[in-house]
C-alpha cells in the first residue's frame, strides 16, 4: 500500500505521515530528509525537485516492491509527481491512497514562524514558500481524503483508516 500525504508547506504532512507509518507499519519517505541527503545545500530549483520527486519514486518502487507499505510525505503540489508516484505503485501492484492535510492560513502561518524559530525541522519552507505553494498547487483528481490535522488526532486516524477500508 502506497499513502501519499500532500498538502501545503505547515498543513501537518509529516505529523500525519509519522503517525500512519506507526499505525500501518508502513516506511515513511519525506521530501524534505531526501532533497537534504541529494543536496546538503538546496537550492530548490525545478530541476532538485525533480530530482527530489525521481528518488522518492525509485525509493517507494524498491520498497513497494518488496512488500512494504510505504507512507510519500511531500508537498506532491503538481500533477505529474503524484503521476508518478501512482505509476510506481502500479508496477507493485500496490493500492494507492491519497490524503490532502489542509489547515487555515492564520494558523498554518503561526506554526511555519515557530517551526522556523525552532530550527528542528528538516523544511526550509516559511510563509513566503506557502504563499507561492498556494498559488501554483494544482487540484487533485480522482479520489482523495482531506484532513484538517487541528481536528483531534483520533478522529483524523479514524478517518483514514475509514478512507482506506480499515474498521
């Protein structure tokens, strides 16, 4: 089983991720831990994400492959790398599930500013990064469960594991 987590930068992507790789003993492959690993000083240019999106993909395929649910946590803002990402997952013969963590701009703000002050997190994005994120995330298709991840943890678990066939 593949779980692709997207969302915009501060939505709670990588909360949610960890908690579902506990929850499906799944591997959980962050973006942000993958492009600091390619590129110890990231640029962000199309051609690092690429790059970025590409290992991620090799990384889900070979673990799909063998057997291992695979949790994606990215912001997947184009088409073409969830495309991919459910390419991948085909080749396996994995189901694929895609959840889109929202939250609302004032608080999403808050919690980039106090992540940025902490300084712990592996994502460089602040409110500058949303903003443009915001502008150019193209929509999802198909099916897809949105969560707001300032709803309590439980009832955002329930939900997913209702939109992934899990009583």
């Amino acid at each position: 089983m593949l779980i692709i987590v997207c969302g915009l930068p501060g939505s709670g992507k990588s909360s949610l991720s960890k908690d579902l790789a506990k929850r499906f003993s799944a591997v959980h492959l962050n973006s942000d831990i993958i492009r600091k690993e390619l590129f110890p000083k990231p640029s962000y240019s199309e051609e690092e994400k690429r790059a970025v999106y590409a290992e991620m993909a090799k990384r889900a395929g070979e673990l799909l492959a063998k057997g291992s649910n695979v949790i994606a946590d990215a912001t997947f803002s184009r088409k073409e790398y969830r495309e991919t990402m459910d390419e991948v997952a085909g080749q396996t013969g994995a189901k694929v599930f895609i959840i889109k963590c929202i939250l609302h701009e004032g608080e999403t703000k808050k919690r980039l500013e106090k992540r940025k002050q902490a300084g712990k997190s592996p994502s460089d994005a602040d409110y500058d990064v949303y903003v443009k994120l915001k502008e150019t995330f193209e929509p999802l298709e198909g099916g897809y469960l949105e969560v707001d991840y300032m709803r309590p943890k439980k009832e955002v678990l329930a939900k997913v594991k209702e939109f992934i066939g899990e009583n």
